[in-house]
C-alpha cells in the first residue's frame, strides 16, 4: 500500500505495532537511557496521539549515548551502520526493505533462543557455581557459537550486502572491509576477514583448546596452512563472545526498527517538527 493510501488510522496502528518492538530491543541491549525516552514517547502518543521531533532527537541522543558505552566492538559497529544505511535509507524504506529484514532477524534471533537457550541456561547456571565451573562453562560456550554463526552470520553478511548497494556501489573494497568489520568480535584477522569466521571454524573442525584460564584458537587453508591463531581468557569467552555478536544482530535489527518507525511517523499526520 502506497504512502498515500494511509489512513490516520493506519499510522496509528503501525506506530502502536512498533512501539513494544522498540522497547523489547532496548531491552535486550540494556539500554536504559534510550528505553526510558521510548516510554516517553510511547506516553505521550498514548495521551496527546503526537508524536514530537523534539521527543526523536531526545531518543536518538539517548540511543547514542547507550552505544558509547557499550563495548568497543558494538559501538564501532552503530558506526558502521550509519555509513552503510545513511545513503540507501530513503530507497530503502520506499522498499519496505528494513522491516522485511527486521522481520527476517528476529525471526533468526527466535531460532537462536530456541536451540540454544537451554545452553546458555546450563552456562549460566556453571558460571553462578563460581570460578571452579568457568571451564566447563566454557566449552558450552565455544560449542554453541558455530551453530549461532551457522543460524546468524551468514544471513546478517547477505543483508548488510544488500543495505550496502546504494551506499557503498562504487568502494567494493570499503564495503566489504565494513561488513566484515561488522561481523567481527574482536578485531579483523591477517587475511581481512572477520575473527567470527575463523573462530566459527576452529571450534567446528576442533582446533581449539583450553590450558589454565586461556583458550586457544587456529583456523587453517584447505592445504593445511594456519590462516588464522588467537588466544582469549576464559572470561572473555564468557561473557564477549557469544554476546557481542547476539549484541550487533539486535542492533541491526534495532536501526532497521527504527528506520521504519521515523519513515511512519514523518509521514503521519500526528508528527509536529
């Protein structure tokens, strides 16, 4: 349905639709400074059904300021996002392409949560027995993340793929430099290609191994050759790795939600600049 076709009625129930998904993922992100302005907001398209600039810049300075505080790898990752949808936005919403992808996303983060969530359960439960369960809870950790970039990553290449034609059309080279610096937990590896590649595929071919309180990791080519070392403490495996990549999957699904949510309510006839 065309813009056009849009009835006061039909804004309303799109912002209305919009609203508790915003809330879920801020939620989710832990970040309170911006769910706090959405409530805002919400409450007052709840009692005026108005919706002001004024109140988006207060969430989006919110937004900005939770990001700045979370880890390096996801605030580097917002910025990526800026670049790689701030020239393909407006086509983008024309095509329903956000919402089509958001939809898509959460869908993959459903998949997640039910395959893997009695895991992260059981991890949880290791890591509150104290220090003495960490290694334990490590190999769950280590061997749940191929299956999450089995259901995740790929897909999330596919799209920022996609969101990135407009924008990025003529840097091939800085387009893809963006996308596996998105896809990455903690840094690009020799050969330009996310960490999260090689570490999907040390632990899938078992080329991973734990000693004290390190884990060790070696991705190698298809003649043998190691392509790719690291090594990370336990408690990074812990606590960084399997989340800064769920992290960066709700962001994108984040700036995907709320790309959707401005095209609907500046169009709508309750927006006052």
């Amino acid at each position: 349905m065309k813009w056009a076709d849009w009835t006061k009625e039909d804004f309303e129930k799109e912002v209305e639709r919009i609203f508790p998904e915003l809330d879920r993922l801020l939620t989710g992100m832990n970040y309170r400074a911006s769910k706090s302005k959405i409530t805002s907001l919400r409450g007052e398209f709840g009692t005026t059904r108005m919706i002001s600039g004024k109140g988006l810049d207060q969430f989006v300075l919110a937004l900005n300021r939770d990001i700045s505080l979370d880890h390096l790898s996801v605030s580097s990752a917002d910025a990526i996002l800026k670049e790689i949808l701030g020239k393909s936005s407006a086509i983008a919403r024309k095509k329903g392409k956000p919402l089509d992808i958001a939809n898509r996303l959460t869908q993959r983060m459903s998949e997640i949560e039910s395959t893997l969530g009695p895991v992260f359960d059981q991890m949880r439960f290791l890591i509150g027995q104290g220090s003495n369960y960490y290694r334990s809870a490590a190999y769950l950790a280590l061997l749940a993340f191929p299956i999450r970039w089995e259901i995740q990553g790929d897909f999330i290449r596919q799209r920022l793929v996609d969101l990135s034609q407009k924008s990025l059309s003529r840097n091939q080279a800085r387009r893809g430099k963006l996308i596996e610096e998105y896809l990455s937990i903690w840094g690009i590896a020799d050969d330009g290609k996310s960490d999260s590649v090689h570490l999907r595929n040390a632990i899938a071919h078992g080329r991973f191994r734990i000693k004290k309180d390190m884990v060790y990791f070696q991705d190698v080519d298809e003649k043998g050759k190691t392509i790719f070392e690291d090594a990370k403490s336990i408690p990074q495996v812990l606590y960084e790795m399997n989340n800064i990549f769920e992290k960066k999957v709700v962001l994108l699904v984040l700036a995907l939600t709320w790309l959707r949510f401005m095209s609907v309510v500046t169009r709508s006839p309750f927006y006052s600049d």
